[in-house]
C-alpha cells in the first residue's frame, strides 16, 4: 500500500508496508494540498509559493496570497493563502476545505 506525502520541498511516494520513501517532484515550491480526479492521469497539488518564515503576524498572513494549483504541467495564476487541503469533487470541479470552489 502506498501513499501520496507533501512536504513544502518535495512531493514524496511512502511505500506503508516497507517504510521506504522515494521523492517524487521536487522542482516546485511549497507542497501543501493533494487530490486527482478519478480516472485521471495526473494530480492535482496546492502550492503556498511562501516563505513562511516571511509570516510575522496577521497582516502578512492576509496580504499572503501567493499560492496556486498545478495539475500535471499546467499551473494556475498565484491567488491563494495558504492552500492546505483540496479535493476532485464528483462534478469536477477543484474545492479547498470542502466548500470554498477554486476552479
């Protein structure tokens, strides 16, 4: 069994019977969120595109809005805070936190 890890350096592959990790990406920034459709080929992952040691304070948290979403090789334009969690709804669309629509 294996499982889908994001790090905010790399993408990682966790094989859970063996404990072995093997990187799967590692050319973007700030892996936050995972989803796929199902039946796709590719992942969907959120992106912070922050340096989150830059976030002092509740002003720079609100003024964060760098992150994005890639799918394979496309990538969105930066328009989120913070990303975390996404999921493939059944109609297609792409949701964070299970309510707020993003694509």
């Amino acid at each position: 069994m294996f499982d889908e890890v994001t790090t905010p350096h790399y993408l990682l592959l966790v094989d859970l019977d063996t404990r072995l990790v093997r990187p799967i990406e590692c050319h973007r920034r700030e892996y936050y969120g995972i989803t796929w459709q199902v039946g796709g080929q590719d992942l969907y992952l959120s992106h912070s595109g922050l340096d989150n040691e830059a976030l002092l304070d509740i002003a720079t948290y609100a003024l964060s809005e760098a992150g994005w979403i890639s799918y394979g090789k496309h990538e969105t334009g930066k328009f989120l805070s913070q990303p975390h969690q996404i999921i493939c709804a059944p109609d297609g669309r792409l949701a964070r936190f299970l309510h707020h629509v993003i694509m």
